[in-house]
C-alpha cells in the first residue's frame, strides 16, 4: 500500500512478529463460515481504547511479541496496555498503560516482551478502516479484515484522526499500577462442564481438573493445544456442529484444545466444557512451556464472575497525571 495524502496517520516501518488490525470482533457471520477474530485479550484491548476516550469498539492493533515500528504522519494520542513490551517515542522510552499526546514524525517502536504475548495500540478516534462483513478485525485464515485480510507489513498506512490544541482528548491518562493486570506463567482456568460431559466417566472428569497442563508448540488465535495427563472420553468423533469461544475439545490422543478468537466455526471432538471470556484472554497471554489448571464453576459462578469483572472494568477511574 502506498503513501496517501487522503489517507494520514502511521506509516508501518516494521510490522514485527504479527500485527494486526482488530477492533472487538466481527459477530453475526458464522453462518458464512466466517469465526469472529478480534483481540485475543479483551480486557488490555478495552483498556487502550478507554484511555484514549474511544467506544470499547473502536479499531486499533493488536502486536503479538513485539518488533512493531510506525511513524506518526499526524498529532495523535496514543495508548499501549498489555504484555510489558518495552515502548520507545523517537528513542526514548516511555511508560504503557497511559495515553500521551505523539507529533507527526514521531517513531514509535515496541521491543520483545519477555513474559506475555500479546499488547494494544490504539488511537484517539480509532485506526480508520474500511469493515468487512461488518468489523475490521484481521483473521488471516480467512483473508478478511484488516488491511488486505493480513498482517500488518512495511509501508502499509494506518489512518487515523489529527487532534486539535484544544482537543479534550490532550489531558493524560493513565491506569493505576494496582488496576494493570499482572502477566504470569501460570494461570487457572475456570470451566463450566458442557452438555457433552456425558461422554467421560466420574474419573477422566476428576483426572481432567485435578491435572496440570503446559502449553505445547502448537498455540495461536485459533487455540491453545496442552500437554499433560490424556484424558479419554467414550466416543471418537461427533457430528460436526457450531463451537463457542473457550470450548475445550478433547481429540483422539486425549491432549486438550482450548478455542479462541480465530478458532473454526464447527468441530467433531467431543467437548468436556467451556473456559470462560476472562480465563481465555489470561490464556492468550501464555506461551510454550506456561501452566494452567482447569477448575471446575458453574453457570451461576461464570456469569457472576463475568458481571463482577465488568463492573470493575466500568468503575475503575483513570488518572489524569499531567
């Protein structure tokens, strides 16, 4: 993609490991076989765009390890939250987790996180993307979203709102050190058992939630694959039918698959349950060779852990640290 005069705002100089356009997921198209993408870590991603006084919807990028270079063609504000990836602004470092104000031609570069995965760039007004199917999040197996249904690449352009002098969207913000989720190697995973439960005896369902598990060579977008104790269920396959986000899959070598963001839309593994929202964008921020337990909740406990989290989210205040 080439330099646009119409089109203004960050000039790709390094697109690192993999970068992509999302914003919260494209919903609606699964009957076109089409998954829902978006940030594999929600909670990082809605803090960026509330630190820059965007909806929770707004487009920004999400970087997977790091390596990322832009420069700014505009005066923007900016907010990265996420996996602790060192932040330079022309050199310089800078802190995450807070939004401040770059001028055009500004470089912005992220190092290599040494724990987690993933981070979120976003942008006062969003990244302005043309949708597909209704959202811009990237899923690269589908060659949909994003910016040609791909990773960001060198001089792909990013365009993006100028703020004025007198922009309420100046005032720094920040998220308090005590509100920043902590990245860790090891992570519980809270599961609601799922009418497929019938499929595994008392004791592979004990021996599933009384085992650890690590993450094997084999994670991205689409799911995790672990390793540890095989659990056995008493039927090869099911019919193909619709998998949710966080279905936990387990196929014929007993080794289980968590699903997430780009996962398929339907499988024929038979499913113990379904981790919830908040334990897999946790998940998403592990790698190879991380832990995680599976504990078992119920229906009532998930949705009550869900509106817990929600309600933290909308009444923590941000810090205006100018």
């Amino acid at each position: 993609m080439t330099v646009s005069k119409d089109a203004l705002g960050f000039i790709v100089t390094n697109g690192g490991v993999l970068s992509l356009i999302q914003d919260a997921g494209r919903y609606g198209a699964f009957n076109l076989g089409l998954t829902n993408g978006g940030p594999t870590d929600s909670l990082a991603f809605y803090w960026a765009n509330k630190l820059c006084g965007n909806t929770i919807n707004s487009t920004a990028i999400e970087i997977s390890l790091g390596g990322l270079e832009l420069i700014a063609q505009v005066d923007c504000v900016i907010a990265i939250t996420g996996a602790p990836m060192p932040l330079t602004i022309n050199g310089q470092p800078k802190s995450c987790w807070r939004s401040f104000l770059v001028k055009a031609g500004d470089t912005i570069s992220l190092g290599f996180t040494p724990i987690g995965v993933r981070c979120y760039l976003a942008v006062a007004g969003g990244f302005t993307i043309k949708p597909n199917f209704g959202s811009t999040a990237t899923v690269c197996r589908e060659s949909v979203g994003g910016i040609n249904g791909d990773k960001l690449v060198k001089n792909d352009v990013l365009p993006c709102q100028t703020v004025s002098k007198t922009d309420d969207r100046l005032k720094p913000l920040m998220l308090a050190e005590n509100d920043q989720p902590q990245y860790t190697n090891e992570v519980p995973l809270h599961t609601v058992l799922g009418y497929q439960q019938a499929h595994f005896s008392s004791i592979e369902k004990r021996l599933f939630f009384s085992s650890e598990y690590q993450i094997s060579q084999h994670w991205d977008r689409m799911g995790y694959r672990l390793q540890g104790r095989a659990i056995r269920a008493d039927v090869d396959g099911i019919l193909s039918e619709g998998i949710c986000y966080g279905a936990v899959q387990i196929p014929a070598d007993g080794q289980p698959i968590v699903l997430l963001n780009d996962r398929q839309t339907i499988g024929g593994y038979p499913k113990i349950g379904a981790v919830i929202s908040q334990d897999c964008a946790k998940l998403s921020q592990l790698r190879q060779g991380d832990k995680v337990r599976f504990e078992p909740i119920s229906m009532s406990q998930a949705d009550n852990m869900f509106h817990l989290n929600l309600r933290r989210f909308s009444q923590t205040k941000l810090i205006n640290y100018s």
